[in-house]
C-alpha cells in the first residue's frame, strides 16, 4: 500500500513539476510601440519587455524595406511597408513598419483665416520654428496658432510638414448694424468702425417672396455709403406670385397699367395711344422695337410692352435762303418742303454764282405742328485757286486721227505743198531711212509753239535711240542752238524717224540704229492728252471769287468722261462744279471695254523650224479697241510678230500672252511646247587637228538628244587595217584615209581621218601644210554671233552662222579703191599725215542696214568721222589713204602719241598692273611711269580696256603707250590710250544682216595682217577701238566673245604673207553642197553633217595635199538666235 502511495505521491509531483515547467515556456512579450514610421535611414530601437525573462529573437518579413538587429533596432532601407516580429519562445509579437522618403527640410505654413498673410517657413528638419508675428483682424482678437486643435508649442522640434491655423474671438468694436428680415431667414448682426463701408451680407430667403432689397427708412440702403452710426437696416419683400404689366407710350396718352397673377395672360388694351405727328402701328416686347408684343404667352415677371409708332411723313417745314449782301443777309427766296415727323429737316443747297453757304445750321427736327423753320445764311464765295488734271483727256482733239490730220496740214503748209502735191500718210510711210530730213526743221517754224508738246511728248516715251534727240528739240530754242549742241550726224535722224513713227501710228525700223518706240501700242500712240493738255490747256487758275462748272466738253478717244473729283482714287464725291482750292482729277470709263479675248486656234506643241499663225476674237463684237499686243516668255524659244505669227526657234517652252492694247490688265495666255527631236553630235580630243600620226589616238565623245540614249552608240570604219575605234577610241595603225561612221538609231554622220607622214618641221612646204592643220576646225562652233548690241534701245541682234572650216581663208587679198577718196588731203575729216603708223584699230559699224558699198558712199562725204578701210559683203574697200590721220578712235588729235620707257626688262606678254602708289607695274615690278587718277583717286587694273594698255618689247625693255582716263563712253571711265587717231590705221567691219560675219571677220583678219606686214609691225600692234576710249567696239567680235579667234585669223594670215608669201594655197571643198570653196558653210543642216576639203600648199611646181574634215552639228543639237532680242 505504501508502495501504491509512493508511486501515487511520485506521480503527482511528476505532474506538478510537469505543469510547472510547461508555464515557465510561455512568455509574455510587451512592447511600446505597435507601429513605427521611419524615414530611409532612420534608425529607432523598441522597448521591449518578456516574462519570463527569455531570450528574444528578432526577424523582419522584407529586410529590403525595414531591417531589425538582434537588440531590436530597427532601420528604414528603402520606401515601402513590412513587418518585424520579436519572438520568446512559442510567443510573439508584430510591429508594423512604414518607410517614407528622407525628409531634409520641412515647412509651416500659417492660415491665418482671414487676417493679415503670414508667410511659411522652410527649415531643417527637427529644428524648431520660431513664433511669427500675431496676425490682424478687424473686429477680431487673435487667440494663437492650433495645430489640429490644440495650441501649438513653439518650443517642439518639427519633423514634418505642418499647417498652423490662427484662433480669432470677435471683438465688439464699432456700430452695430443689425437686420430685419421680416420673416425671413436670420441674418446676423454686425458692428463697423466708424467711416468704414457695410459688407452686403447673403440676401435672406422668405418662402413665397422675392428679396427686394435691405431698406432704410423707406430707401434702399446704399452699402458704398460709410457707416457713421448703429443701423437697423429693414428688408423689403415682394408678392412672387404677382407680376405688373406696363404699357411705355413715349409722350402718347397714357395706357394703365396691369396687375396680374403669374402663369396668367396679359390683356390687349383697347384704346390706342395717341401721339401728335404719329400713328400708332402696334405693341413691341423689347425697347428696340423690333419684336411684336404676344399677347397670348403666359407671364411670370414684370414686364414692359413699348407703343411702336410711324412718323407722319406730310408735315411741312420752311427753308428760307438769305445772301449777305451790304453785311445784312437778306432773303433770296423761301420754299416750303414737307418731311416726317421727328425727322432732320433736309435741305439742299442753292448753287448761287456768287454766294456759298459756308456755314451749315445746327439740324432741326420736324416739328409735328408745322412750326420748323430752317434759315440758310449764304456768305460771298473767297477768292481761291484751284488746278485740274486732264487725265489724258484733251478739248482739242476728238480723235488721233483728227490730230494728225491737223498735224499733216501744218507740215504740208511749212513744206510749201499743201495745195498742189501735199505729204500724205503713204507718203511718210514710203520714205526711205535717210531722207527727207524735214521733221526737226518743222520744229523750228512757225509751227513750233503748236507742236512743241508733241516732241516733248516723244522726249519721253520715245525709243532710247531717239528720245534724247526729241528732248533736245524742245531744249534748245533755236534751229542754231540745236545744231551746235547735238550731233547732226544722229540727232536730224532720230527727231525724223520719231515723229514719222508717231504720225504713221506705227513702229519706225528702216534704220536699226533708230529704231523708234511702237506707237501701234494704245498706250503710247495714244497716250498723248496729258502732255497736249500742259501745253495747249489751262490747268492752273487763280484768284477766282465764282462757282465755276468743271468742263464736260473733253475728249478721249475711246473712253467717256465720268466725272471730276478731289483725289486721284475718284472716291467720295463727284464735282460738277467747285468754290474752293484744290486739285480735281478728271475720270474716264472705257466705252465698251474689252472683256475677253479669245484665242481660235490654240496650239500646245510646235516643232523646231515650224510657225503658226495665230487667230483671235477681241469681245465684245462691239469694243472700242481691238488692237493686241503679243508677247512671249521666252523669244528665244518662240518668237511671235505683232500679227500673231510663232516661230518655234529652239527647244524649250514660251508663254504667248495676247494682252488688249488698252487695257494691260486684260489678256489671255498658253503656254506652248517645243520638244527636243533626236540628234546626235560629238566632241573630239582637245588639240585633234583631223590627221593622225601612225600610234597616235583621239577620242571621240557622243552627245545624244531627245529619246537617245549614249549607250546606242556605234562606230565603224570603212578600214580596220588604217585605224581601230573602241569605244570612241581611235587609234592610227597605217598611213591612209578613212571614214568612221558614228550611229545612233536612225542619226548618223561621218568622220572623215587621214593618217598621214610625220610632216618636217624644216621644210617649208610642210611647214605651210602643218600651219593650215593648225588652223583647221575639227568641229565647228555654232554661233550666235551678235551684229548690233544696243540693250534697251534696238536690243541686241544676233545671227546664227557656224564659223570657217580654217583660220585661214581660202581667198586672194584684193582691196578696191573704188571708193578711195580722190583729194584727202581736202577732204574735211582727216588731220593731216601720220607721224608713224603704230596701231592696227579695228572697228565694227554698228549698222545692221548699211554694207560695204554704202558705207563707202558715205564715208566720201562723211565731215566728223572718216576711216581708212571698210570690210564687208565679200570685199575689202578703201576710203582714207593710210598716210592721212582718220577720225575713227575717239581720243582726239591733240595730244601726241608716246612711248614711254619702263625701265623694266624681260621678254614675252607682260603682266600690267598699278600698284597703291599708282605706278604702272610690268609683271610685279614698279615703274617710273603713273597711271591715270580720277579726282585724284589711285585706279587698279579694272580700269583697263579688254586689251589693256598699248606695250611693245625693243632692246629687251617694255615700253607702254601714253594713257589717259576716258569717260567719254563709259561714265566709271576708262584708262585708254592715246594713238588711235593720230597713229593706227582704221578699219571697219559692216554687220549688216545681208552679209556674211564669219567671212568680214576672216577676210578682215587678211588686211590686218597685209597693213602690219607692211609696216613692219607685229601682232601685239592690233587693237580695239576699246583701248583708245573704252568704247564697245569691235561689238560683233567682243559680244561673241571671239576677238582671241579673230586674232588667231590673224596670225595664221601674218604667217602666209611673211614666212610663206612665197607659198601658194588653194582649197577644194569635197562636199559642195555644205562648203565652199572659201571655207564656209553655206547651209545650216538639220542633223549633225561632216563637210570634207583638200587643201594644197606648192611652191616652185612642188606640192602637198591634206584632206580634212570638220563636223558640222546639227540645229537639232545648237540653239540658234537670229533677229533681235531685248
């Protein structure tokens, strides 16, 4: 048993001690906070109690946002939330952990809730803030800063951003101002210092009412008046159910008004207002009175119906019109006019010769009684002065055709033939371009007065060549004076050719070098009336104390007078009549203006060479003036006549405008193409003479039009064992001759090659022969070699010609004397002998019209110009001899030639140019010799003709010719040479178009050559007329850009008349039909051509042949110009 009781006591203690145990392993965890909020960084260690005491462990669920040491500190790592867990044992407790961005720096802001604005604070994070300044607020005592409602201690750290708000208690200070709402919602009193303004409070609501307004004493309060005392302020309230109905009569009887329920009707009243001078018409809903009144729409608010009324339009009024006269204004004559009522009265002024209403009256109303009585004071017209511009109107002539009737009639009466043979229009047309020269003399009559105006009119709408002349006639007073001041050689001629042109309506061209404006143009061959109406009306008046009615009476032709005003836009009013300064502008209207024209037969495409003639319809049918003027875009791609004739020149595209020759604003235009056609054409190696030595190669290089294409392109030749050609290589394998074939498609020519012997350099036949290879063209150059270059008189005229196969031409030197003057040394355009012949001056004749014959006749007679030889049509001809000094150069007689010594040494062209001191300089090297200033200014060499100054080398020095600056054809001016005259020998070469350029450039070349051959000069002595006054001449071989060509004539001619004179040269072209035997083409093919010729030198019965061949490029591949161009 006791065994039992010890196993049962064991048992029992096991238990307790069982128990025991099991409650000392569950702890309990107490911790002071149960949430944390860290900054990144921020470290804070929790406080921490177990019982038992019992080891903690510590753990964070995401160590990537807060981490927790073994102590329980916890960090913020990164922005975010998490939780850590402190553990004893089977125990265990979370804190909740909120991570936020670092804070640097903190702020408080103050809302002072309507006081005065304190500003926030930005400080440090943790720092303390330091209490602002109280705020203000009228009325109120402020209390202190709260922060969620408890006073704020400014002695704390702040840790965040925070919002202090101000505390107020109302003050009882000033008048008291309390509200009666009458039964309606409370409003609650409030007190004002004295002289401030009562704040409107919110209007108070009353159920069934309408607010009216806060009252005082039966007026409503005025909240901008101060408030000086306690107020009792009274709202005043409206029956909302209730609106009035009134009826506004504008001064009629009065109509009662209406009080009605809301949501009801207003009734129509059954009597009219009644207004004296009115008729009632009916009620309107707005002030404006435009809306009829409705009187069955239902009405909530008060409202205003307006009577509408018609003014009686009968009423009578009195105008009286008074003239001052004696300083009394007295009555002219009354009349009584009727008008509405309520209405201006109107009135018109009486047009009296003498008197003027100056002063208008302040504007009276129409009174309804018939009582309005306007009074018009009219005051005697000031003296004034007025002017008038005609505006191409006239009172002389109705038409043109009048005018020159009436001019035909004095001309014929100055020329002593009115009665029995009288000059016609048919006869001026059909006089030549020399003569008669009665035109400018005509001016100098009795006529002159008369007519002046129409010479200063073609003064200034006159051509460029003519109108200076014209200006002249009207300068110079006298015939006399005239032909002292003007060049009788030009200015006779270009007064003659103007006013002929005028007269005939017509452009003047019989003589290019006077080539008068177009007077078929409305603009200027009727353009006449301002500068008649200057001379030959008054315009200008003076002192006038009138009315005085502007002329209707005036002429136009084509156009009607529409009236007169005060400003050149014809705005505002028209003036039949005038009693005051200014100037009145006459306003003319087309009669039956053009409003369209229409072309019948338009055209998009024309191919080179081919014309079209145009045809129009100027509408309407019944127009005034159909006269057209048509132009094109693009002349050079297709020219067109005034009769409406195209020409397709070259390739490209031109816009034809056919403009109505009254009107500039009026025209129609198309646009026409002109398709490039396919052709083919090539370039050789540069310095390819048309032979070939054995191993020698040139390259021939294809250039394709219009659908083309280079890769086409073949070659063959007619003996493969002469020479080989690949790809445009030709290769010379064996003496002979050849053809090559260049084909592309259906285009195709020839290239004619002798391969021949390596010709002797010490032979002199073979020299001759090997000169004449030198000088032969391969390919011929297009060119549009330019006649006469005059822009913006005659324009420029060009002539499409290909130049020679040869700088040689194939001609004898023969010079005819037929024109040479028999007794020069009486002759009056000569200055005696030459001291020595220094210069060759070569000379264009600037005249399309006139040949070598012609100017042969007129250099005989000529009395202020003369020259040695002409050149032209074939022939050289001689005028002058060569001993007598000419008058060709324009650098006078007066001063002798010189040449000048450099001091510098050296051989070859020199370099010339002027250095800062303004020496001459002879390549780089300063001489004694000064260039010519202007005004003193130093020059450079931009100042040198095209040659530049006159050189020779002499005992291995420079020499230069003595200069002066010549402005005489160039204002900038010209440093030029003296000599011209005094010391070269003249030539001039004619451009007339019915010659041949090439050839006068050519045969020219041979006379230069023969004077300086014998006069032992060589060929740096040719000179332009340029280098002696600046002068555009030789313009033919300048504007072509060919005077280095020309001089490379030269020098070939030079060698045959000194080194081969002895060497006879003959030609015979192979191909007749292209070239003849001079060396000229004679027809300018379509396709690309090969001409051939065979030349041979002999000499003592020896000789040698060469053929050649040149290229001749086809139109289809050149541009040409022919004819003149602006």
């Amino acid at each position: 048993m006791k065994f039992i009781k010890k196993i049962f006591t064991l048992v029992v203690v096991l238990i307790i001690g069982l128990v025991v145990t099991g409650c000392k392993e569950d702890p309990i965890i107490t911790l002071n906070k149960q949430s944390i909020v860290l900054e990144v960084g921020e470290s804070e260690t929790i406080d921490v109690s177990v019982e038992p005491e019992t080891k903690l462990v510590w753990e964070s669920k995401n160590s990537e946002i807060a981490s927790v040491d073994e102590n329980g500190k916890i960090t913020g790592v990164a922005v975010g939330e998490t939780i850590v867990t402190v553990k004893a044992k089977k125990a265990n407790k979370e804190i909740q952990v909120s991570v936020v961005p670092k804070i640097e720096n903190v702020t408080i802001t103050f809302d002072s809730k309507g006081g005065s604005n304190v500003a926030a604070v930005t400080l440090e994070k943790g720092n303390k803030v330091t209490k602002p300044k109280d705020p203000t607020k009228a009325g109120y005592d402020f209390q202190g800063w709260y922060l969620n409602g408890a006073l704020y201690e400014f002695d704390l750290p702040v840790n965040a951003n925070i919002t202090l708000e101000a505390k107020w208690q109302e003050v009882e200070v000033g008048h008291k101002v309390t509200f009666d709402s009458k039964g309606g919602s409370t409003v609650d009193p409030v007190y004002v210092e004295e002289g401030q303004l009562l704040e409107k409070p919110d209007n108070p609501t009353k159920s069934g009412n309408e607010f009216l307004g806060w009252y005082l004493d039966d007026v409503e309060y005025d909240f901008s008046t101060p408030v000086t005392g306690p107020l009792k302020l009274v709202a005043k309230w409206k029956d909302a159910t209730k609106a009035v109905v009134i009826f506004e009569t504008f001064g009629g009887t009065v109509v009662p008004s209406q009080t009605i329920t809301k949501g009801s009707k207003a009734f129509r009243p059954l009597v009219y207002p009644e207004k004296e001078g009115f008729t009632f018409l009916d009620w309107c809903s707005d002030e404006a009175l435009e809306i009829s009144a409705d009187f069955n729409l239902e009405i909530n608010e008060d409202t205003v119906f307006y009577a509408k009324y018609r003014p009686q339009t009968n009423i009578p009024y009195l105008v009286e019109h008074r003239q001052l006269i004696g300083g009394v204004y007295k009555l002219k004559e009354k009349e009584t006019l009727f008008g509405a009522t309520g209405a201006v009265a109107t009135y018109m002024a009486k047009e009296y010769q003498y008197h003027i209403l100056k002063v208008l009256p302040e504007d009276q109303y129409i009174e309804a009684d018939g009582s309005t009585v306007v009074v018009l004071n009219y005051d005697q017209i000031d003296s004034y002065n007025y002017s008038l511009v005609y505006n191409g109107g006239n009172s002389i002539y109705r038409t043109r055709t009048a005018l020159v009737e009436d001019f035909l009639i004095d001309f014929n009466s100055y020329r002593g033939t009115l009665g029995s043979s009288p000059v016609t229009l048919a006869d001026i047309d059909a006089w030549g371009a020399w003569s008669p020269l009665d035109m400018y003399t005509f001016m100098y009559s009795n006529y002159r007065d008369k007519w002046l105006w129409l010479a200063d009119y073609l003064g200034q709408v006159g051509s460029n060549a003519n109108a200076p002349s014209c200006r002249a006639v009207v300068r110079y007073t006298t015939l006399a004076q005239f032909q002292a001041n003007t060049s009788q050689n030009s200015a006779p001629y270009a007064v003659e050719y103007e006013f002929r042109a005028f007269i005939l309506g017509k452009q003047f061209t019989k003589n290019s070098n006077y080539l008068s404006s177009d007077y078929s143009q409305f603009a200027l061959g009727n353009g006449y009336g301002a500068k008649l109406a200057e001379y030959r009306m008054q315009s200008s008046f003076t002192d006038v104390m009138e009315r005085v009615f502007l002329p209707s009476d005036l002429y136009r032709e084509g156009f009607s007078l529409a009236g007169w005003y005060d400003n050149a836009n014809f705005t505002g009013q028209r003036y039949t009549n005038i009693t005051s300064s200014g100037t009145y502008y006459a306003r003319w209207l087309m009669n039956n203006a053009v409003t369209e024209i229409v072309v019948n037969n338009p055209v998009e495409t024309l191919n080179k060479g081919e014309t079209h003639q145009l045809n129009w319809t100027v509408l309407p049918e019944e127009a005034y003036f159909k006269d057209v003027i048509i132009t094109t875009s693009a002349p050079e791609v297709i020219k067109v006549t005034q009769e409406g004739l195209l020409s397709a020149e070259n390739y490209g595209s031109a816009t034809i405008r056919i403009t109505a020759g009254v009107d500039p604003n009026m025209y129609t235009e198309m646009i026409i193409n002109v398709p490039v056609e396919d052709a083919l054409s090539v370039s050789l190696s540069e310095g390819y003479n048309g032979t070939l030595r054995v191993g020698e190669t040139f390259t021939i290089t294809p250039e394709v039009f219009g659908s083309l294409v280079l890769a086409d392109t073949t070659y063959e030749t007619s003996d493969a064992n002469v020479a080989k050609v690949e790809n445009g290589l030709v290769t010379a394998l064996a003496l002979g001759d050849i053809v090559i074939t260049v084909k592309n498609k259906e285009c195709q020519f020839t290239i004619a090659l002798s391969v021949i012997e390596e010709l002797s350099t010490t032979e002199l036949l073979d020299k001759a022969l090997a000169l004449l290879i030198e000088g032969h063209q391969p390919v011929l150059k297009g060119l549009n070699t330019i006649l006469l270059y005059d822009p913006g008189r005659a324009g420029i005229l060009y002539n499409a010609r290909y130049e020679n196969v040869n700088r040689y031409l194939f001609d004898e030197f023969i010079v005819d004397n037929t024109y040479l003057i028999k007794n020069p040394a009486s002759h009056t355009a000569q200055s005696g002998l030459m001291s020595s012949v220094e210069f060759v001056t070569v000379h264009d004749t600037a005249n399309p019209n006139g040949g070598a014959d012609a100017h042969g006749t007129f250099f005989q007679s000529s009395t202020n110009v003369s020259i040695h030889y002409c050149v032209g049509d074939g022939k050289i001809i001689s005028s002058l001899p060569e001993k007598y000094i000419a008058w060709h150069a324009g650098d006078g007689t007066g001063t002798q030639f010189k040449w000048l010594d450099t001091t510098i040494t050296g051989s070859g062209k020199p370099e010339i140019d002027i250095n800062s001191q303004g020496y001459y300089t002879i390549n780089g090297q300063a001489t004694p010799l000064l260039a010519p200033t202007k005004n003193g200014q130093i020059l450079d060499k931009s100042y040198f003709g095209d040659l530049g100054p006159a050189w020779k080398l002499e005992g291995g020095k420079y020499y230069l010719g003595n200069t002066y600056l010549s402005t005489s054809q160039n204002s900038r001016g010209v440093i030029s040479n003296y000599g011209g005259n005094n010391n070269s020998i003249g030539i001039e070469m004619c451009v007339n178009t019915s010659g041949n350029i090439i050839d006068t450039w050519q045969r020219n070349a041979k006379l230069v050559a023969d004077i300086l051959t014998r006069h032992d000069l060589d060929t740096n002595r040719v000179k332009m007329h340029n280098t002696f006054d600046g002068k555009n001449c030789p313009s033919s071989l300048r504007q072509t850009k060919y005077w280095y060509a020309f001089m490379e004539m030269v020098e070939i001619e030079y060698a045959f008349m000194n080194e081969f004179e002895d060497v006879k040269v003959t030609m015979t072209s192979n191909t007749p039909n292209l070239l003849t035997n001079l060396g000229g083409i004679k027809v300018m093919p379509k396709q690309t051509s090969t001409v051939s010729y065979t030349v041979t030198v002999e000499k003592d019965g020896v000789s040698k042949s060469v053929t050649l061949s040149s290229i001749v490029p086809g139109t289809a591949t050149l541009a040409q110009l022919n004819g003149y161009y602006q």
